[in-house]
C-alpha cells in the first residue's frame, strides 16, 4: 500500500505518521509538505534534516523507538499522490495545491499543526496521529 501523509512544512505531523505507519505495517510509506519548499527558503536552515529543523517529532519518535533526526524535509508533488493509493491530508486547507484538492486518493485528519508548539505541548497532537494511524494500518491489513 502505497501512502502519502502530507502537512505544511513536513517536519512534524507527515514525518510522525510516516514513521509509525512504516514501523506498525511493514510498508513504506513517504510524507511531504504543501509548503516545504517555500519554509525553507524563507528560514535557511543548514540542511533539510528535520534535526536542523529543530523537530518535535524527533523526541517524540525517540520514545517510539525510530530516530528521525536526518530525515529530509520534502516538497509535496503531483507524480507523489498520482503514485499514492491513499493520501492522507493533515495540511492546512488553504495550502492545499488544486492537484490535491481534486484527488479521489485524499483522506483528511484534521489535527493541529505543531508549529511553535513545545515537545510536551506536541505530543498530545502526535498521541491522535499515532492511534489513527494505528486504525490506518489495521483497516489496510
């Protein structure tokens, strides 16, 4: 099964789905952000690495057992949710490209962006990701 999570900057709520969905099922999944390219531009940081990005995911996915301080931050596209069986949605609407928007693939979680959110303040956040996900991977096999 081929999944895409998308956010805004794919630094915290993508990257968080994507390595629990990977690590409960087995499959790889990939995550992205509607706005990636633009946030990095605009904050320059030294790489793309959700570690550089300062990430709440990264002491969250610690306690789960996955390091994802170097995964790199990416920019979603249109080939992603053509190539996707399901695209699940936690960006904000008004990021939204008309692609995506359009695609019967697209699955919304609506959860709050973690953006200048405090690990602890995240992790109730990522606790929901975690149990849909866990109903994602159950509902797939």
């Amino acid at each position: 099964m081929k999944v895409v999570f998308v956010c805004n900057a794919n630094v915290g709520r993508s990257q968080v789905a994507e390595a629990l969905f990977t690590q409960l099922s087995g499959e790889l999944a990939t995550s992205a952000g509607t706005r990636a390219d633009e946030i990095v531009e605009r904050t320059n940081p030294p790489s793309r690495s959700l570690d550089d990005a300062g990430s709440t995911a990264i002491p969250y996915m610690l306690e789960q057992g996955v390091d994802v301080k170097k995964k790199q931050r990416k920019q979603l596209t249109r080939e992603m949710v053509e190539a996707a069986e399901k695209v699940i949605v936690i960006a904000d609407e008004d990021t939204w490209p008309d692609y995506l928007r359009e695609s019967e693939k697209m699955i919304v979680w609506n959860i709050q962006d973690t953006r200048g959110m405090g690990p602890d303040s995240a992790r109730p956040l990522y606790d929901e990701i975690n149990r849909r996900v866990e109903e994602l991977v159950t509902e797939v096999g």
